[in-house]
C-alpha cells in the first residue's frame, strides 16, 4: 500500500467550510486507510493500493457528493512530497519572509503560472519539478504579493493549490509515519 498527501483546494475560505472530521469520515471507503487530516485548511494523508490519478479521481467524487462542491485536490505520493521539500531551497523559517509551494495537479497551468511570476519584476521563485514550484512573499503581504494575485485567477483553481513550506513539512512527516 502506498502513502500519498492530498491537498485540497479553497476548503474553509470562501464559504466552503468542512470539519476535519466530517472530511476524514468521508474518506474511510475502502480505496483507502489510515486517512488522517492535518491542520484545518485541507491537508489529508492516506495510503491506497490506487495510484495518485485513481485516488485524486476517488476523493475528488467523494468530496462532490459529500459536501456538493466542486472539489479539486492535487494528490502527490509521500516520497515525492519529501523530494519537492528537500529540493526547495527557501527556508522554512524566517522572520521577514513566508515561502509557498504551489502544487498542480496540470504541469501545463503551473507552466504558465510560473512563466507569470517569471514577468513580475523582483518576484522570487524556484521550480521544484513539474508539480510544483516555490516562492515568498514577505511577512504580513502575502495576499497583497503580485504572484498571490496571478494564483488566484480563476483559470488555476481547478489545477493548483499552495501551502506554506512548514505545512508541508507537517504533511510530510505526517505521510512517513504509520
């Protein structure tokens, strides 16, 4: 059975407000075990004998018909989590800075998003793999950053969907242990 990290996007913003444990009951089907959720914006880890097109398929439906929304979730196996975390090169930690992974579930989106963050002047960013990409945006601004404002169009909410680099630590470390 292997373990993968799906991250949900836009759940409990926007109106779109699911409970934890309402979302970790939808998911016990047998496709999946260990289901386990992290924080409150959306972070589940599981393991399956499916592959990550199969489960994001599955959760995908799932979520439609429990909680009637159109769901999309990007759903990464454990390994490649902790790949992506160890490939970034922005800290976890900083006082003056917040760095994000933006993951997608299309590499051709994350393409043009990234190509887009590439065109802002001063924008800082790294491509982690065809799945993901990192960038910062300084404490307090990370809703008013440029980049934070081409992400949020409408045309990558279907395919994308970013984290802080410390969530995604926790989701890693959550997928490795049993």
């Amino acid at each position: 059975m292997d373990s993968y990290a799906v991250f949900l996007r836009g759940v409990n913003v926007g109106g779109i407000n699911i409970k934890m444990a309402d979302l970790r009951e939808a998911l016990q089907t047998p496709s999946f075990s260990g289901v386990k959720t992290l924080l409150a914006s959306g972070n589940v880890v599981l393991h399956s004998d499916h592959g990550a097109s199969a489960v994001k398929d599955e959760i995908e439906a799932c979520l439609r018909k429990s909680f009637g929304y159109d769901a999309w979730v990007v759903v990464l196996p454990a390994a490649r989590v902790a790949e992506l975390i160890d490939s970034c090169s922005y800290p976890s930690d900083d006082k003056t800075t917040h760095s994000y992974v933006t993951l997608a579930s299309d590499p051709a989106m994350l393409d043009e998003l990234f190509a887009a963050g590439d065109a802002l002047h001063g924008a800082q960013q790294e491509r982690l793999g065809p799945e993901a990409m990192a960038w910062l945006a300084p404490v307090g601004g990370t809703l008013d950053s440029p980049f934070s404002k081409i992400s949020a169009k409408p045309k990558f909410k279907a395919s994308t969907t970013t984290r802080n680099l410390r969530t995604m630590i926790k989701v890693r470390d959550a997928a490795t242990t049993r």
